[in-house]
C-alpha cells in the first residue's frame, strides 16, 4: 500500500484504539493523516472499509513477521535447532511479553469484531489463507532439512504454531500462572517429538 494509505490505515487504527469503532470518523481519520477526505475516498471504500481494514492489520501485525523469522532460520545454510526452537518457544510463545501479549489480543479483537461481520470475515479468512500458506511451505523445508520428521502432519503442526500463541493472550488474566523455566521445559518436550531421532540423537 501506498504511503498515504499506510498514513490513513495509521490514523483510523490510532482512533479506534482511543475511542473505539463508533468514534472513528472520516473527517477526523483524513486530518490526523494530513490528507485530503477525498484521497481516503482513494483507498477505501467507506467508513466501513476503513475499519475492516484496521482489524485486518490488527489480525496480521507482527505475526507475518514472526514466520518470515522461522523461515530464515529453517532455510539458513547454517541449520541449527536450538535456534529454530528458540524463535518457537521464546518468540511465538513466550507468554510474559507485555508486546506479544498485545499483538496477540489485538488478533483476538480481530477474530471477535469478524463474528457478526461477513465481509470482515471474507478478509481474515483471505489473510488466513496467506499466513497458513507461509507456515505450511516453512515446515516442509524444515522436513526436507531434516528438522521436523516427515511422520508430522504439515497441516496440524501448521495449526498448532499458531494456536499456542494465540492461546497464551490469557495470561492477561490468568494468575497462577507457571514459572518460565517450567513452561521453556514443557514446550521443549513437546516440541522435542517433532524432531527426527537421529537430530535429537546428535543434540544429546
């Protein structure tokens, strides 16, 4: 998208986050932009597109980011595990990170604004579609590498790297919640099934 549709996504996304969707209004997007009502006109729709829009940024922030990180680390020369482990456990899932924890709701915020919204949920379905993509073509290289066990269903494990972070957005409000090292040492012997024998062997 063009500079000045990214400046427009900016501002209506900064509103919504202030004032929520019933605040957000045109004229006040177009102003906080520094452009004109009609180039907003340009780039969206209507009021309605706009805000699709935001929550289709909100769906994917930081996530396409996440995957193109574990791609270069399974498609580097230099293969190595411990580093492909840690973006998982470290990045992906690491539940005390106030900033992941955000993204992690604001994909949440996403998914429950597309409840009653169709055309909502046309765009995050589409998204969907890409990201799963991405995260599918990783773990086939990583099985052609020698990382992942060929045994692993590409589609399931696709589906579990992003329901386990996902899944940690409850430590907003979950109290008792484990100590880090027990929670590393919990998904390092899940993940552990995934790799090849003769890898963990050499690990050892």
């Amino acid at each position: 998208m063009p500079e000045a549709g990214l400046a427009i996504l900016t501002a209506a996304r900064d509103i919504i986050e202030e004032s929520g969707p019933n605040g957000l209004r045109v004229s006040d997007v177009a102003e906080r932009a520094g452009v004109a009502v009609g180039l907003l006109y340009h780039y969206f729709d209507d009021r309605d597109d706009l805000i699709d829009a935001v929550r289709e940024a909100q769906f994917l922030a930081r996530i396409e980011a996440d995957i193109a990180d574990l791609a270069r680390k399974v498609g580097s020369n230099d293969l190595d595990t411990t580093a492909v482990l840690k973006v998982i456990i470290d990045d992906f899932a690491n539940p005390r990170s106030k900033k992941r924890r955000d993204f992690r709701l604001d994909r949440i915020e996403a998914l429950a604004a597309a409840r009653y919204n169709p055309e909502l949920t046309k765009r995050l379905v589409q998204a969907q579609k890409r990201l799963s993509s991405s995260i599918r073509a990783t773990i086939e290289k990583a099985k052609e590498d020698g990382l992942v066990a060929p045994e692993v269903d590409t589609h399931a494990l696709a589906f579990f790297l992003e329901v386990l972070p996902l899944g940690t957005g409850l430590a907003t409000v979950y109290t008792d919640m484990p100590s880090q090292e027990a929670w590393r040492k919990l998904l390092l012997r899940m993940l552990a099934s995934l790799i090849p024998d003769k890898v963990a062997a050499k690990k050892k």
